[in-house]
C-alpha cells in the first residue's frame, strides 16, 4: 500500500461486486480486521486507478463470507460498480482498541523481519488472498517476497517493537 494511503488509515478490506440495485456492495474484511469497518462512520476508498474518494459509511451487515456495505451518496449499481475492487482505509481513531498481542494488519507494514540466522528484510505490503493472509518482504538483497502468515512460519510479532519473526525460511515465497 502507498505510503500515502496509509497515512489516510487502516486498510480493513476490499470492495468485491455491487450487491442489488440500491449502491450495495460487498466488502471482503481482511482477517483480524473484521469489525473495524463496523465502528467506522467514515471510509477513505483507494480505487485502483490510486484516485481516493471519502465515503460516508451508512450500514454495514456481516454475511457469512465477509459484509455488505453501503455508502452515502452510492444509490445505485453503477455507483457502486465504480467503486469495485478498491481498498478500503478508515481511521485509527474510529476503531476499537486492540487486546494485548493484537494488531491490525497494516500496523505490520514497514517492520523488520528476522529469521532464525538473523535479519531478512522489511515487510512492504499487505497481501490478502481468499485463503490466507500474507506479507510482502522485501530482502536484503532487494528481491520481494511473500510469507503467508501462518503459525508454523511466524513467531513472535511485536508491533511495538517493530519486528515479525519468522520461525523457519521455508514459508518465503520468492
């Protein structure tokens, strides 16, 4: 995610398909995530065209494969259907505070990865696919990688100290 988006907030998740005809859309909440997007009245939607458009947020319900959403000003298919595919950001401050231990996925960007040998490089990216949540590392050689984040890959995470550390190697995904 660009440094400019970030400072706008939190990614919590991306916008899918219009749901209906009345500005419906449905939303695929990053996991850890997913009751930010319920605490917050106002959303930041970063297209994939990098334009960023401010949203009311008037009614999130949760579905069994994430949420439907709706937006002020979005009364209609079309509307909504411009808004596909966008990341949806929201501010600190609207969101509820985290338990010890816990995190939200974009507070991992720019933190320092280590391995069993020593350091490996920085996470840069967020990666959210269907099945697994990731990050894109880049190494000290300057490659990027992704780790799924999975437990038997990552140890100790520690925002706070800005450093995820990763178990075994095996998991990069060069």
């Amino acid at each position: 995610m660009p440094a400019a988006a970030r400072a706008l907030g939190l990614e919590v998740g991306r916008l899918g398909a219009p749901h209906g005809l009345a500005g419906e859309l449905k939303i695929k909440l990053h996991a850890g995530d997913e009751s930010a997007l319920f605490h917050a009245k106002q959303a930041v939607a970063v297209l994939p065209t990098g334009e960023e458009r401010t949203l009311v947020v008037d009614r999130v319900r949760p579905t069994g494969r994430g949420a439907i959403v709706r937006f002020s000003g979005v009364g209609d298919r079309d509307a909504a259907a411009e808004l596909t595919g966008a990341r949806v950001l929201v501010a600190r401050e609207a969101l509820p505070p985290l338990a010890p231990g816990e995190y939200y996925l974009a507070d991992l960007i720019g933190v320092q990865v280590t391995g069993p040998d020593g350091p490996v490089g920085e996470v840069v990216d967020v990666v959210v696919h269907p099945s697994v949540n990731a990050v894109a590392v880049r190494l000290l050689d300057g490659k990027v990688a992704e780790q799924p984040l999975l437990p038997h890959w990552v140890g100790r995470v520690s925002v706070k100290e800005r450093t995820l550390e990763l178990l075994t190697l095996e998991g990069l995904i060069v």
